[in-house]
C-alpha cells in the first residue's frame, strides 16, 4: 500500500490555506501596483499609515533603535528576556494600574503571538477546552491546533449587539464543570476585529463570577487579556482602570497579559513582545517563570536584543517615554478621525456594523464574506474576509481622503449581493 503520507497523526489536521490577511494586502499591492495608489482603497492589514499611504512609525522609537550600537542589535538577549526589558514590559503594560496584592512577572516573546502560544500550550489540558470569542483573530484557533488544544467559542455580542457577559458566564459554568481550569481569551479595548471595548460593568460582572468560581479551589482560572491596540484606545490610565477588579484575587485566579511591541511601539517586524503573570501568590508566579522561559528555550530560545533594549531605554526616561507617547496620540486622534467618518456614514446609509468604540478596524457581519469582499474589488476596494463571518476594514491604514463615501460603496454591494445576516 502506498504511504499516503509523513506526518505524525497529531499534525495531519493543519490545512494549506492562504492567509487571508496578508492575502488580502498582496492582492492590494497588486492593484496599486496596476492603477495606481490614488485609485485604491486598501484597508487590509492592521497597521498603520499616514496620510500619504506610508507605512508609519514612531519617530522617537526609530531614532533610538538606528543609533544603539551593534552588541545592542545583535547579541543575545537571555532566554527569558533582557532584565531591562522584562521590568520595562511590565512598567509600561501597568502604567500605575498593576492589580493591588500581586507579583507580576514578564518573559519575553516574539510579539503578543508568541504570548498567546505559550499561554495556549501551558494552560489548557491536553484534555481540557479553552475559550475565545466568537469574532476574533484567526490564530487564536490556529494556535489550537498547532498546539493539539481544543477550544471553544463564547458569543461577543447579543441580539441587541451588547456585550454579552451573561453568555461568557454561562458558557464558563459550563466548562468548568468538566474540566478543572479553563484559560479565557480577551481582545480589549479596541478589540479586534469589532473595535468594542468592555466596559468597567462588562469586567466587574465577570471578575464577580470569577471570584465565586474560584471558591472551588480544585478550579483553575486563568485570564489572558490581549492587550494589543489598548494604547490607540484612548486616555493611557481610562483604559487601564478596569485591571482593579483584579486587585486581590483568589491565588487560583492567575491573570496572564499578551504585550506586543508590534502594535503599541509599531514595530511588527521586529517580533518584540511579553507574556505577563500577574497572581496574589508568588509562589504561582515563580512557577509562570520557570515555565514560559522553558518553552521559549524549546521554541525560539531568544528574542530580539535590539527591539528589548529600546523599550527599556525609553521606559527609563521620563522624557523619552513623553515623546513617543505624543507620537502615538496623534497616530490615536488620526485613527478615530478616520473611524468617525466611516462609522458615522454607516449609520447614514443603513451598514450594519459591530459596536466600534475605537482601535484599527472597523467591521461588518455578511453572511458570504469571501463573495462580498470579490465584489468590492471590483471597485477597487480591499479588505479582510473574516472565517467568523464578516468583512473588516482597517481603519488604521486608510488615509482619511478616503474614507468619505467608503460606507455607501460598499452598502450597494452588501444589499445588491443580499449579504445581510
């Protein structure tokens, strides 16, 4: 008999398929390439530009890379991240709000995905489910799968699009009471790809219900909060007020934080990022420790010096770290005006979108995302075809000359395709 194939039974599950992200954005390129950049509307991938189209960065930030000499840029940064870095990462994700009565620990890893990863592989039972929302980034499910993890998905939104914490409670109940711990994913502020962000209520509804569960001390709760597009969500200390409904929790109660340089410095490419353990117990502290620097040895041993020793440099002066927050405030006002048009607009014509509160995209529920997104090629109009089911616009990427009139082209579309919901 033929072998049919190589693979060890635990990795025949991994589908060959495009990226339907960095697809999208080649497809793009193509066009600009073909008719020019004035005649494409490219609202692909969640970076941000200016209002040229060129791809933006932090002034500051790059001044300070470009210089540090080259042992900075090259060398090996430590398993488990330079010192430095790893109180830098902390500092800055926390920013004054670090939940009262815990030790917090930072390793670092190659952006909030080589968080979330490690988050997956080390939290969640070979025979256990974790939990993330309906409408989320793709490699939330794809690291299950690298990962051999099953999960299950909570709904974002009810029918009157609210927040839906009595349905996260309820699902929660549910898996907790055939598995012993239960790691829960949530994308806010600015979550991606909706652009809602909980509300304090949302997040003392669900740390209410988590200190009752975690009475059950045979339980393990574990809360991974991905902080990506938290600093373009508004005022640094608002959006960061809800993390005291953690202060004190139960020690089976274990808050991990994905932090990514990618987005909060926009260095993507440089691959710059921490997983953050935040508990009332040391002890489960220096244990989150040992182990995510044991996976990162096993995985990719080291992350990037250069990008680690300049979040510390800018962390370690007041001034610095005045001034890259000024530049990132006004990629912040420039983003929300880009989004108020469109959203506004939506309204205007009738476009039913996901409750946006602020952050990079913008998105819209269709019920044949593939085809619809086809369609508006064909107006040169490009965007991200979601597997949960809807059509995202990168608001952060999109110069505001065009955004008027976005919302009514892709309205005709949506109603003479019939791809309401």
């Amino acid at each position: 008999m033929a072998v049919m194939t190589m693979l060890a039974k635990e990795a025949r599950n991994k589908a060959k398929k495009e990226d339907n992200s960095f697809g999208a954005s080649l497809t793009a390129r193509k066009a600009i390439e073909e008719f020019g950049a004035d005649k494409v509307i490219e609202a692909t991938l969640g970076v941000i530009k200016d209002e040229n189209g060129v791809f933006a960065t932090l002034p500051t930030f790059e001044k300070i890379y470009r210089e540090l000499p080259g042992n900075e840029l090259c060398d090996y940064a430590g398993i488990p991240g330079t010192a430095d870095f790893r109180d830098a990462a902390i500092e800055f994700t926390f920013q004054g709000h670090q939940p009262k009565g815990t030790f917090a620990r930072a390793i670092a890893t190659p952006g909030g995905s080589g968080a979330i990863h490690h988050a997956i592989y080390n939290y969640v039972g070979a025979d256990e489910k974790y939990l993330i929302p309906d409408w989320c980034w793709g490699p939330y499910r794809e690291m299950g799968v690298e990962c051999n993890r099953q999960y299950e998905m909570y709904r974002c939104f009810n029918e009157n699009n609210e927040f839906d914490v009595e349905g996260i409670i309820e699902k929660s109940k549910e898996l907790l009471s055939s598995q012993e711990g239960l790691l829960t994913f949530f994308n806010t502020p600015a979550h991606n790809p909706s652009g809602y962000t909980m509300s304090n209520e949302d997040w003392k509804q669900l740390t209410d219900y988590y200190r009752e569960a975690a009475e059950d001390q045979s339980k393990r709760i574990i809360v991974l909060w991905d902080m990506a597009y938290t600093d373009y969500a508004g005022d640094k200390d608002e959006v960061r007020d809800f993390l005291k409904y953690f202060d004190n929790m139960p020690e089976n109660v274990l808050l991990l934080v994905a932090f990514s340089m990618s987005k909060s410095f926009l260095i993507y490419g440089m691959r710059s990022g921490a997983l953050i353990g935040v508990s009332t117990s040391e002890e489960i502290i220096d244990e989150f420790d040992r182990t995510i620097t044991f996976s990162n040895r096993s995985t990719w041993s080291n992350g990037s010096r250069g990008a680690q020793t300049a979040l510390a440099m800018i962390m370690a002066d007041p001034q610095l770290k005045e001034q890259t927050d000024k530049e990132r405030q006004e990629f912040t006002d420039l983003i929300a005006k880009r989004a108020a048009i469109f959203v506004k607009e939506a309204e205007e014509v009738g476009l039913p979108i996901l409750p946006y509160k602020a952050g990079f995209f913008v998105t819209l529920p269709a019920n044949d995302q593939f085809a619809l997104c086809d369609e508006l090629k064909e107006d040169l109009i490009f965007s991200i075809p979601l597997d949960s089911g809807g059509v995202r616009f990168a608001m952060s990427a999109l110069p505001s000359s065009k955004v008027p009139g976005l919302a009514a082209k892709v309205m005709k579309h949506f109603v003479e395709g019939n791809y309401q919901v």
